[in-house]
C-alpha cells in the first residue's frame, strides 16, 4: 500500500481556526437566537475600496473579447502588478528590488508554507512562542521536526518564547540556528519591532549564515513613522531576509486572494557540498512548476490598491479598523483587563482575567458574550492566559462586542 | 549557511515552457516583423462564456456591501460550488462523491504537484514518457529520485513508455509501483483511454495496492459516449484513486485559474508501522494548513460553468477548439505527416517528417513557418521525434499555420 507521509501524525490537533469553528457551530447550534460577534479569525469585513472594484471589473472585461484575453500569465506575476508594488511599497522606503526579486502569488499562507519546498530539512529552524500556527505545522508537515511534547512544542525546533518580560518582542537566540520566522507587526501579538532591533536581527543572520522569513502581512497598520514596514529597510538584510506580503489586510483581499513574496538575488543557500546559490532562482524554479500564477482580473485589482484613490479608499478603511484597535483596547482596559498590541497593528493582545486558561477564557466569552475570540494558547504553550481579539469587525459589532465583554467583567 | 534543498540542482533543464519562451523571444527579436502563430503551449484563446462573465462580475459585487462581502472562504472551496461541480460533473455519469471528497483549488499543476506533500518519499511512482513534465519535476525535487540519466529519465522511478507501438496508452508495469500517473485524454500525445483498460490499471492498483493519480484536465474534449470522464466510472476506483480536475481547458480558466481535486474517503494509504490512514484527512490537512481557497468571484465564476447558458456556450467553444483539431490533423495528414490525437483530445500528436528531432522541427517551424509548437521530446526521451500541436488557437490562426506547414513540407 502507498505510504503516507507520516509527519502528518505529528501535528497535535485540528489547526487552530477549524477548532474554533466547530465550538462556534456546536454554540449557534445549541442557541439559535444569540448574535455571535466574531472577533476571532483575523478575517476584515469592509467592502474592497471603489477604485479596486473598478478595476476587478475592467479586468474581467478584458476576458470578454478575444483581442484583450488572458490566458496564462508569467507564474511570478504581471510586471505591471511587479513594478506597482516595488514603486508604491518598497522605492519610496529607500529599498530597490529588481523585478525578479517579487514573485505574486495567492497568499501569504501558501508562501510562508511553500517557502520551505527550498531549503533542506538538516536546517535548524527558531520560530517564535506564540506565533501563527502555520509556520510551526509546516516545520512538521514537511518532516523537520520529532514529536511534540506535552506543551505541544515539537522535537528539533529552537522555540522563541515572546512574553511580557520581553514585551513580546523575541530575544536573539544564543544559539546558532538557520532559518527564523519573524512576523512584525506581530500576529497574534500586535507587537512591533523598531529598526534597532531588526538591525541585531539581520547581524545576527548575516553572522550566522541564517535566512530570516519575515512576515510582513500587517505591515499596512503600521502608523508610528519610525518602524520599519520592510526588513529591506534595514542594512544588510537582502543578503539574509525573505519577505512575505499580502493584500488579504492590506486591501481587504482575503477572499479575493493575492500576495507576494520577495526573494532577493544576493540571498545565498549552500549546498551539500558547501557551494552557494541563489535562493532566488530556486524559489523561481519552485514557483514555475507548482504554482499557475494568480487570477488576471485579480492582479488588475490589486494594481488598483496603488493608484491613487485606490490608495486612498484603502487608508480610510485601515484608519477604521485601527479605531476598532482602539475602541477594543481602550475599552477592556477601562475595565481593568491588561492589553497589549492595538497601535500599528489589528489585533489586541490581552491577559485574560483572573488568570483563567485561554480556552476557558474563550468558551466564557462565548457562552456569556456570544463574543468570538481567539485563544492564546492556540498560538503556542507561551500564549497560555492570553487572548487575542481582532479589530476586523465592524464598529457596531466591535462597539457591541466591547460593551458585553465590558458588562460581563464588572 | 542555511542549506537548500540540493534535489532542485538534479533537474535536467529548465521547464519546457520557460525554454520555447526563450527562444520565440530571441527570434521575434530578430524578426520583429514576423507573425508568429502559437500552437505550442496549451493556452486557451476564447473569451469567457457570457453566463460565466456575468457571474463573476456578481460575485465581485457582492464584495462591494457590507451584507455580501465574503472574505476568508472553506480552504475546500464554497459548499456551492463543490455541490455544482458533484451534481453536473460526477452524478450524470453514475459517480457519487461526498461534499468532503472535492477539494476546490487554483489549478491542477498546483495540486499534482502538491499531492506528493502527503506521501512518503519511499514510494515508488511510475511516470509515462513522454509525459506532462510536472509529474517528473515535482518528483525530483520533492527527492524521490535520484540524478538523471544521459536521456533524461531519473533514477528510481519507473517509466513506462507511450510509443506508436502501444498507441500511445501505457502498458501494465511488470513490477510493483505505489503511485502511477495516469492522464486521459492525454498531454501531450492526445490518447483516450476506455473502460477496459482503465478497468486493467485500477485492477493492477487495487491489487497492488497503489494509488493512481488521474489527471483528467482535459475531460471536456470526449466526445465518444464510450471513453470514461472519471476514472470513478471504473468500479474500485475510489479505493485506489485521486482525480485531478480543472477549468482551465474546459471553460478558458488558465488565466482565471481554477480547478478540483477529488479525493475519496474509501482511498487509504499506510504508515511505516503498517496503520491504514485515510488520504483525504490528510489531503485535508495540507489544504487547509498550506492554501487558502480560491478567489470568491472565480468560484463564482466556475458555479456559472454549470448553468444552462454556461454550459451551453462552453459547449460551443470546445466544439470551436475540436473543429481546430480537425483541421490540423487532416490538414498535416494530407501533407503526408503522421498524426495521432486530435479527437476527443485538444492535441496533435504528429511524428517529425524525416525523422528530424524534435527541436531541430521546433527551430524549423519557428524559422520557416513562424508558428510555434512544442518539441515530443520535451516531454521525456520517448517523445523524441514527435512533436505537439495544440487546437487552442484562433481558427485564422489555426488555418494559416496548416497552410504555411503544408507549404513548407511541400
């Protein structure tokens, strides 16, 4: 019989967003009339901005006659999404890239997944403690890690645990490891990282031949002019960074799916036999024969996110939801629960109450606020009496959220 | 240094595709006043059916309220459509599938490719020659081969070579494989396969207790009521089969990109320790761990595939690309030139006239005629001396490349 792939009966439960889904389902079911409030899942509820629409359409138009269709494009994108995206995000940071250093894709998710098809499974790997639950059941899909041990972190990897005491920022490991995931603004914590910081990063990866990934998906919420939205923005880092970005936050895209990943040509791997190569081709390789390119009219659409009312329409809905952030943050504080995160990110980081655990915390909010939440441990043994909420809602819900959780606090 | 993965520095040459862009580039360059007619890559040229536009021009105005945005979606595709795709693709022709058994996706190279995340790499595959290079390249650098040899074949897997002599349809291997590629109607050299002989292959993987990876992305150009559209109209085959399934050729969706893969529940692979696992759990796993659905506007547009008006006008543009078909196909023969494929397949499957190689026809038909095709041996050392016409393109296209052709054979 074929054999599976056995790593698979590592991963310790269900992804995180299933299992919230199914207590969610097993409430609604059990209380049809409650108004569940889902600030749970980091999914946006805004309209795309008019200018994106219109461009969504025009692209579609263009599949309507034969002189304008679209078949297959370039798997790495359009180079007039490519050349919107290095002039709009990176050119006036200060930060030149080259055209084949960009490569558009579906998701950020597939990316940060994908990414690890190049590089071989002997790299020692540090992921952070709590952190997007993606980046630690890739590690162990694609055979890097032993099993988990009870707190539920796996053999093999070096865990970085992001804690008050640190302001959940991650220290520098004291060992010598050689890939890093890096998320800032951070999911789940709604921390940021200064260009102090990223810069002992980079030296660190530069003085140890490692590959940092970092996860720049929430880079939109950024407002603080002093932190970096690239880690391009930081010396030295395109010879030792991947970047991974999305329009899902950006844009409001998470059901319209695109995203880009930036590999520059300086960043070097080595082989078994200790010569050096260009992760950029590989990744180039990797992506021409997995992958078909992302939908026509939704490149056309994500051009759109750059022109100018594009760019317009899209700050006013990202000021929206960073006053959600506020309201949120602001609100629970007011009723003495500590929070974290909330300013240049959308997500609130908050201790729960009375030290209660994450997902009594979270079936507490459920069951008595109808309020979805995600819990902190999901994220991580280092997540345990922590609780995230996010500021993708809409303002009633978010007001209402606020006020019942407030109410049930007193 | 971070190591890379060393198996990507096994593949042979570039992607076939990336390789005939190259040169088409050099010689338009050269010739700027040449008019190149393509029928080597297996791109579409119709517009969208007017049902499907206007579906996916809805889907999009639901983004543009509050009350209908959609934003994150099932990993597995939108219950809708899944229902759309079961209902008019499967049941009609006596296959029942589950909701769970259909996995929405972006493209079917995208999933034959990332099926192999789900097993192990001792498997031992069978992959035809000549053959859809993916299935070989995902192979290599997934590291389940070793080097390749001086024609191009990798060491540890199992060829099994499509030759005039078999008429183009693999033969039974004599030995014991875990995993077979199986693609009907076929690319590149447009072989069908019937009841009987499929009936032979989920007879060997039953028995064998091997799993079939059917590719059947170009079901739509059957048109002989006799040749099966699933391999699950072959009792047995949800015991021993995966099926990979795509708009891209049945309703002009390669740059719109959408396709599903099935999965069946009965479908069982093993672990190392001899524990029967089911591959759809898995297969589940990796989608939602590692992809985020499709874009809500082109499943939309994919549901409109199915709808009286869609499915009616993409009738007719298929019959519009088999009308192609014909045209090369008879037009070549009439030429003298040896043609297979062409009916109930969207590809010309023709023997180079003199017994030139493959790519000194390409480099002929680029210089002399202007048109392009793709070199047999692109596809593995047994396409050598054969070489692949595609009837995607515009009938004035089609009719004047036959006509240069015939000239230039003359």
């Amino acid at each position: 019989m074929a054999r599976i792939n056995d790593n698979y009966l590592k991963l310790k439960a269900g992804y995180l967003f299933p299992e919230i889904g199914r207590r969610i389902k097993n409430f609604t079911e059990a209380n049809p009339e409650a108004k569940v409030i889902r600030l749970g899942i980091g999914d946006v509820t805004r309209p795309l901005a008019p200018a994106v629409i219109e461009a969504f359409h025009r692209g579609i138009d263009d599949l309507t006659k034969v002189e304008s269709f679209m078949g297959y494009g370039p798997e790495q994108g359009y180079d007039w999404l490519i050349d919107t995206i290095i002039d709009n995000c990176f050119a006036p940071r200060g930060v030149q890239l080259k055209r084949s250093e960009v490569f558009v894709s579906d998701g950020s998710k597939c990316d940060c997944g994908n990414i690890l098809d190049i590089f071989d499974l002997g790299n020692r790997v540090a992921i952070g403690d709590p952190v997007y639950p993606v980046y630690n059941d890739t590690n162990v899909m694609v055979g890097r890690t032993g099993e988990a041990d009870e707190q539920g972190h796996y053999e093999g990897v070096v865990y970085i645990p992001c804690t008050e005491e640190n302001n959940f920022t991650p220290p520098i490991p004291a060992e010598k490891v050689d890939l890093i995931y890096l998320c800032f603004p951070n999911n789940p914590t709604g921390a940021v990282a200064g260009k102090e910081q990223l810069q002992q990063w980079v030296d660190y990866a530069l003085a140890n031949q490692a590959v940092i990934l970092f996860d720049a998906a929430y880079e939109a919420f950024i407002t603080d002019p002093a932190i970096p939205h690239s880690i391009y923005e930081i010396p030295g880092a395109e010879k030792c960074a991947i970047e991974f970005r999305s329009f899902s936050k950006t844009a409001g895209f998470t059901g319209v799916r695109c995203a880009f990943t930036v590999v520059p040509e300086a960043l070097m791997g080595k082989t078994a036999d200790g010569r050096e190569v260009a992760l950029n081709g590989l990744w180039n390789r990797r992506q021409a024969t997995k992958f078909n390119g992302v939908s026509y009219p939704v490149q056309r659409a994500a051009q759109a996110v750059y022109s100018p009312e594009g760019w317009r329409q899209n700050q006013e809905i990202i000021a929206y939801y960073l006053e959600n952030a506020r309201l949120i943050r602001e609100g629970l504080q007011a009723a003495g629960v500590t929070c974290f995160g909330g300013t240049n990110a959308p997500y609130i980081w908050l201790k729960t109450p009375g030290g209660s655990s994450s997902w009594d915390f979270f079936d507490r909010l459920l069951n008595e606020c109808h309020v979805v939440g995600t819990p902190g441990s999901g994220f991580g043994p280092a997540g345990e009496g922590y609780f995230r909420l996010s500021a993708f809602g809409q303002r009633e819900n978010v007001e209402e959220a606020v006020a019942r959780i407030r109410k049930n606090l007193a």
